[in-house]
C-alpha cells in the first residue's frame, strides 16, 4: 500500500515576514486558502489506495500539523516529532520505520510539504509509473521538466529508459551557473530536482544501510524507544541526535545503482522565494499581484501583500516585492528577494524576535497578540478556544492583570477556582500559581497587561498541562 510521508521541516527564512520559524511557509496559504501543508496531504489523500499521510516535523509545529489535518478532514498517520533538525535521510528513516509497523509491504510518496503542483493529473499519472518502477526495486525521484533555464535548482541527467515513463539516473548535477543551466535545458534529457521520491520503504532502509549506516542505526535507535505524546510520536533525542546530517539525494540517491527517474511536467515550484509566488499567482493587466487592502498607481510587476491593520498605496513603482505585516515591512527588488536571509541573519546579530514569531503567535488552546509593549510592561489580547485550557502555571519576574472582554473565563489563582463575567476583572500576584480556562461554546477573550522586571515566555514555570507541555 501506497504511504504519503509529508516531510515539514522548513524553517521559515526565505519567505520572511510573512513566514517565521515558529510558522514558516507550509502552514502558511500562499495560493489559495489552504496552506501548502494542507494542499499536499489533499493531493496525497486523493491517490487512489492511498493510507493517511505520515508527517515528519518538529516540536515546534506539532499543534500546527494537528490541526491544519482537523481542519481538512485528513485522517493521520502518524505525526513523527524530530528532536533536531538532521536533513531529509534521517527523516525519511524515521517515516520508513513508522510505516513498517503499519504495513510490512510499504511504499513510501515522499513529499516536502512546502511545494506547489497545479496539475495534480500529471502528477497522479506520474505516480503511477512511479509505483510500477518502485515495485521492481526502484527508488525513484520525480523530475520536472524545466520551462526556463533556473538556477537555484539542483538537475537530474537521464540515462536509459526503464519502461515508457522512467529512465536510470546517469547523475545528479548541483545548481548551475546561468550559461550551463541555458545548455541543461536545450540538452533536453535534463530535470529539476523536485526532491519528491517513491520507493518501497525496506528497499530505503536497504540502501540507507548500505551506504549511510550510521543513519539507519540512530534512527532505528531513536524509533525503537520512541514514546507517545497525545497524538504525536516522540522519538529518543540522544540516539537521534547520533545520525549524521545528510539529504536523502546524498546519502542514498547519488550512490545507489538503482535511482530512476520519472520525468513530468505539472505546473511545480518550490515557492522559494516571493519571485517565484508572484510568477505563479494571478496578476493583473499591469502584472501585479495584489492581496489584502492595496492601492496600485501606474505600478506594474510587483507583488504586494497588505497586513490587516492597513492599507498599503503605490505610485510609479516596477519590479518590487512590498511584504506588510503587523510588526515588519518588506521592501525589495524581486531580483534581489533570495536576499532576504540576510535580513533574518542581521535580526539573529541583533538579537531581535521578529525572525521567530509573528506579533499574533498560535497555541494549541487559542492565541496571543502583543498590542503592546514598554520597558517594564506588556499587553496582550488572549483569545482561548471553546473547551480549552492555558496550562496550570506560575511567574517568578512578573504579575497580571486579566480583563475580560467577551465570554466567561474559568480563573485559578492559587486556592481560589472562580468565573470572570465579561468587563471583570482579577489581579495575579507574582509566583501565583494560575490558569486560565474557558468551559464555554464560544472563545473567552481578554486583554492581560504583564508587569515585572522580565516578560520574556520563558518566564514560565508550567505544573500541569493538557498538551504536554509541563
């Protein structure tokens, strides 16, 4: 049976400031409504004798991957946490050995979750002759036809042809220059690197012993003593961390003597950067793309994204990405937007937050947005979800104020368990133990204003939580 693995990995940088680390772009909706997360489990799900996608994240995004599956009506199979990030071979490891559990005869569609395909009928034809192939003991990978001589792809030299649709891997060829990528394209046995692979996951684990056993041997490790974690799978961190970092096109793909290839043309990108979304997204006459609350002005070929707080006008302006958001502005040259590390990499310098979180940051109870904030104090608007709950915690730098402002919050404050009705109030003395907790149909909000010395989220002491987190 045929096993999706939804490798969710990214570390938000390249689409920055609309993707950070704490949600970078697959669970972001790029194109469309959905995220990227959720069109590729979609895609997957609609494969025929297809099982429930296998997911491979971090930590970090574990609430994020379970609720964007709730919210398309996608059935789980399996949502692998990795301790640390070690390149897509140990990953893959990983989702291979879940899948052996589920099914002793596994084939593994392995797909990153941050890519884009428009026509899904070429890619479920593609598929197709990617499972024949990876019956015969094949491990195969999917190259896109290139339209355009690119060089921020890795390519694929076809060799012989196995069969009518696939073809044995003469090599695989690192980014080009732009003069060689011109010669790839006219060559015409060239493919960009989708990084998109099928194969059956013994024949994987094989190989990966062959050629990579220290890999193998940690994730195994790491599997073996794995425990459970409401509906994630935690792995062992110490044995995990052992694996080398290596890409599965390393480890495994560029010195096996059975890596094929299955050519297709099927309207993919890899959205990795805002060039490559404006040149798949709707544009108008004048070629901009525009979304949210947007004023264009004898502007043309520019992409720009407006925040919900404001409007964003343009006059005279050509060939530039304006990115808006609530707490950061980009401004950039859509020649110049792979650049955009650099900005990340100055914040890191800077020590500054806006590489990691979003002003509006998600829980798995609800959310937070940080309204405002001086040198001694902060205020946030705190939205909790029907039914949920804040973990049973304690402060040891700062007091609260609490403020509802629609709904009935439950409020534990050290012995005391009592209700705060809308326009109530309730003070949290510092190191008093406290939750919060809505019992109700319809979300609690509330307004807390943070006072103390420090205000930083790692001035949490957690006793007790529903989500795992204590």
């Amino acid at each position: 049976m045929l096993h999706p693995v939804v490798l969710s990995g990214g570390s938000g940088t390249r689409l920055w400031p609309l993707s950070r680390q704490n949600q970078p772009k697959q669970f972001l909706a790029l194109v469309g409504d959905r995220s990227l997360y959720q069109e590729t489990v979609l895609r997957a799900n609609a494969l025929p004798g297809v099982q429930p996608p296998i997911t491979v994240c971090s930590d970090d995004h574990r609430f994020m991957v379970g609720e964007q599956l709730q919210a398309v009506g996608v059935a789980s199979g399996g949502i692998l946490l990795e301790p640390m990030a070690r390149n897509t071979a140990p990953a893959i490891a990983l989702a291979a050995l879940q899948a052996l559990r589920l099914d002793p005869e596994a084939t593994l569609l392995v797909m990153p979750a941050d890519h884009l395909i428009e026509d899904e009928g070429a890619f479920r034809a593609a598929v197709g002759a990617a499972m024949a192939l990876g019956e015969e003991g094949w491990l195969v990978t999917f190259g896109i036809r290139p339209e355009y001589p690119e060089t921020g792809y890795g390519y694929i030299l076809r060799g012989d042809a196995l069969g009518e649709a696939g073809f044995r891997i003469e090599r695989f060829v690192e980014k080009p220059d732009l003069a060689t990528a011109e010669t790839y394209v006219a060559d015409g046995r060239y493919a960009w690197n989708s990084g998109m692979f099928l194969f059956r996951a013994q024949r994987y684990l094989e190989e990966l012993q062959l050629h990579a056993p220290g890999i193998v041997e940690a994730a195994r490790k790491a599997y073996e003593v794995a425990s459970a974690d409401l509906d994630f799978t935690r792995v062992d961190a110490d044995a995990f961390s052992a694996s080398p970092s290596e890409s599965i096109d390393y480890a495994v793909m560029e010195k096996t003597d059975r890596a094929a290839v299955v050519p297709v043309t099927c309207g993919w990108s890899d959205i990795g950067s805002w060039s490559s979304l404006w040149s798949v997204a709707e544009r108008d006459a004048d070629g901009n793309h525009h979304e949210g609350d947007v004023i264009s002005i004898d502007s043309r070929g520019s992409l720009v994204r407006a925040s919900e707080r404001r409007m964003v006008a343009t006059i005279g302006v050509e060939d530039l990405v304006i990115i808006d958001t609530a707490d950061a502005t980009l401004v950039a040259r859509k020649d110049r937007v792979q650049d955009v590390k650099a900005v990340v990499d100055a914040l890191k310098a800077a020590g500054r937050t806006e590489h990691l979180f979003h002003r509006k940051v998600y829980r798995p109870w609800g959310s937070y947005d940080s309204i405002g904030v001086g040198e001694r104090f902060q205020v946030k608007r705190i939205v909790v979800k029907p039914g949920a709950a804040l973990s049973l915690q304690k402060h040891q730098k700062r007091a609260e104020h609490w403020v509802v402002v629609a709904g009935v919050a439950e409020v534990t404050c050290g012995d005391r368990v009592f209700d705060l009705q809308e326009n109530e109030s309730t003070y949290i003395p510092l190191g008093s133990v406290h939750r919060l907790r809505n019992r109700g149909t319809e979300p609690v909000e509330l307004i807390e204003v943070q006072s103390g010395s420090y205000l930083g989220e790692d001035d949490i002491v957690r006793l007790e939580d529903v989500y795992g987190r204590s």
